[in-house]
C-alpha cells in the first residue's frame, strides 16, 4: 500500500477496505499463521476469566512455557471495550494460532526480550494458556505439532531470522510454511519494508489472509498524517546523529510546516548555520550536508527553530551547566536543550494540529536529560492535537511514562523504517502482499 492510497480523498471506500480483517477468515478451527512484532505482549491485557480446560496436544509444550495450575489451554475470556488484539482475538474465535517472528538484534534490544522462548513464556503467562513450541520451522515435527493444536490453542514457531531462506526470500520456505496453515494474519509493521519469505511470499500462497488490528491503526493514522495539506503539521526532531537523520529529512521538509530540532543533531545544524563552533558539532563531516538541509528548508518556507540554548556537562565537571549554542565547547556532553529552547520549542509546536516526534531531545542516559522530552510527550497528548511518535528511542522513553499520558498519543509506532518508508512515498511489500481486493 501507498500513503497516497491510503490517504486518498476518494469517498467510494476507506483505502484498508482492500485489505482483509480477521472477521473475515472464518476462523474457527481453522489453522491460522500470525505474523508479529515482538512487541505484541504490550497489547494483551491479563485474563480476567478462563473456561473451562480443553483437551491438549499429545505434543509436548515447549519447557518454561506451562501456565501455573489454575491456568487452562482454553482461550481467555476478553473484557468488554475496544476491538481485541490481533492474538487474543483469534484465539477468542477459536482459531489454532501458529505465531510466527523474528528477532534482529535491533528488536531483540527493543523489546526487552531476549528470544523467542522468552516471548514464548510471557505469553503463557499473560494469557492462561500453555504454548506449544516446535524445534524447527518446519519438518514431521513442526507439522505435528500445528496439526494436533485443539481450537484456541496456541504454538509458538522459532526465531524466524535464523531460517535459512527467510532473510533470501525463498519461495521453497515459504511453501513449507504454507503447508500446514489455512490462513494468514499479518500484524508486523516493524517488518512490513523488508522482502522476507514469511512476509512477501507466504502469504501469497494462502487463499485466506488478512491484516492485523495493530498494523492497521500504523496504517490509517501515518496515511491519515501523509495526506494532510502543510499548515498544520509540526515535526520535533532529536537524536545522537544527523547522519541518521538527513535522508528522512530530505524527504518529509516538504510535507512539514514547522521544524523543531534538538540534541546532538541541533547542535550540527547550528554549527553549519555559525551559531556555535565548527568544532562543538558531534559529526564535523556533515556540516556541508546540513547547510543544504538549512537552504532547502529556507527555500520551501518552513519554519525550522534550533536551540537557543543548551545543558552540558563539560570534561571533567561532574555537575550540569546551560550554555549558549556560541559558548559550547568541543567534547562537551550534550545533555539537553536548555529551559528557553525547551518553552521556544513549546511555543512553536503548539501551533501544530498534526505532530511527528522522532528522536529524544536530550540524552536520556543522564538523569537531567529527560526533561523536554518529557515536556514534548505532554504537548503530544493533549486532545486537540493528533501525534506520531517515531523511533526505538522515542519509543521507549514514552513507554515508561504514566499509562494517562501514554494514552493521549494517538500512535506509538512500532516500525520506525517501515514508518519513514510509508512517509516517503514508498509501497510497503509486506502490507501489498496481503491485499485481497486491487
């Protein structure tokens, strides 16, 4: 899917409508493949009931992954309120879910998860349930195991990284994994970019397939943001490298009215403007880069608003000063924008009605750098403005805020390249192999 396609002003159908949900599968008892992010445990709620036992597997689950005694391999009950999890949801329809991921070191950093037993045993504990765990992806034993799932039970395949033919893209791997499944539900944005057997492949083998709620609510809410005219879109900019920046930049200054950036990548584009030294920017070799970064904005007529000051800590200092963008020194540790940029930056931004955050602001590992990204998380959860947070930095640090102020953003995106590639125009293979309707 293209942002242009979702973000269509066509009135005949919601550009998603091409895209099947799970209520279309038919689920029960069917034998469906679910493709996640890791981060799927931060969506399911603790069970509140559980039925009554059903009968188990003669497969053996996986060790570490058996519920405690008062937990059954029936699905849980799921309260009343919003549209279930994509997982907890196929298993109230009585599906026999065979969950399926990847684990990059990247995610593995992400998700505070060290493998996949281990996501493997908190979604036993999470759900009641005992998971089953083949050893291999495919095989007599990993076709036992899916065949002899019981309706709502769940298996849990190993880390899809490590197969040989996932990363290559292997039409032989993904028709070993279409074998033994009837359906397909694709709820991993993170991977959504990348041309992977289990993401481009095999669900072209299915006849039944459809895209997960949380992949979904990624989609609608970054089309609705691509789609919407300038004047009203802000976007706060943070992070350790410009380098890592640029490219993005490059792509989304036109899209943006008004720019906002801190940290270390501030600091760069303020030394390119002459507003503080050569030798205080972070990545001296990309001062060339962002002096066309400053013109290109300038010529669109962003607005784009650099630090007026900073708190260091200099060599040797053990406390915190507030310097100037002039008066930081080369070495100095950027700890984060100082109190004017911080109510500068407020100003700015509030005029917003429509905020993309991508990057901390100040460098979290010090105790005194959290404070105006905690200030730009309160801007990003007021009502009256809808907000877009980018980023595995980012990310974490709203995730360890109060649950109210988590709630007020209204999208937390998991797939920060998966996130610039759809912002940039570009088709995601994940998300097009699953369309049903063109």
């Amino acid at each position: 899917m293209s942002v242009n396609e979702i973000g269509t002003s066509k009135p005949v159908a919601h550009p998603l409508d091409a895209f099947g949900t799970v209520e279309d599968l038919d689920c029960r008892g069917r034998r469906v493949l679910l493709r996640v992010d890791p981060f799927l445990l931060e969506t399911l709620e603790e069970p509140v009931a559980s039925p009554p036992a059903a009968p188990e597997p003669s497969a053996a689950p996986a060790a570490g992954v058996t519920p405690d005694a008062s937990a059954t391999s029936a699905p849980a009950v799921v309260p009343p309120g919003p549209p279930a999890p994509t997982l907890r949801r196929l298993l109230e329809l009585e599906a026999r879910v065979v969950l399926a991921t990847h684990f990059t070191p990247e995610l593995r950093q992400e998700s505070g998860l060290d493998d996949v037993e281990t996501l493997a045993a908190r979604l036993s504990e999470r759900l009641g349930l005992e998971v089953f765990m083949p050893d291999e992806h495919r095989g007599d034993a990993a076709v036992r195991v899916i065949q002899e799932l019981r309706q709502g039970q769940l298996c849990v395949l190993p880390d899809l990284w490590s197969a040989r033919g996932e990363q290559k893209n292997d039409d032989g791997f993904a028709r070993a994994l279409s074998s033994s499944i009837d359906a397909y539900v694709f709820d991993a944005f993170s991977a959504s970019h990348l041309e992977l057997a289990s993401t481009v492949k095999l669900p072209r083998l299915v006849p039944r397939r459809a895209l997960g709620e949380r992949c979904r609510r990624e989609l609608a809410v970054l089309g609705d943001v691509f789609a919407l005219s300038r004047g009203s879109v802000g976007l706060a900019l943070g992070g350790r490298a410009f380098a890592e920046k640029i490219d993005t930049l490059g792509e989304w200054l036109s899209r943006v009215d008004r720019l906002v950036v801190g940290g270390r990548v501030g600091l760069t584009l303020l030394a390119a403007s002459g507003r503080a030294p050569a030798e205080a920017s972070p990545e001296p070799e990309r001062l060339a880069q962002a002096r066309s970064l400053l013109a290109r904005a300038r010529d669109l007529g962003v607005t784009l608003t650099l630090p007026v000051d900073y708190r260091v800590q200099l060599a040797g200092d053990q406390g915190s000063l507030v310097k100037r963008p002039a008066d930081v020194p080369a070495k100095a540790r950027i700890i984060d924008i100082g109190p004017e940029s911080r109510a500068l930056f407020g100003e700015v931004l509030g005029k917003a009605r429509h905020l993309l955050w991508w990057g901390p602001l100040g460098d979290l590992a010090h105790p005194e750098g959290a404070d105006s990204s905690r200030e730009l998380a309160e801007l990003c959860a007021r009502p009256e403005l809808t907000s877009v947070v980018l980023g595995a930095d980012t990310r974490r640090f709203v995730r360890s805020l109060a649950p109210d102020l988590q709630r007020g953003i209204d999208l937390v995106s998991t797939g920060s390249a998966a996130a610039q590639a759809l912002l940039g125009g570009r088709r995601l293979p994940g998300i097009e192999a699953v369309r049903v309707r063109r």
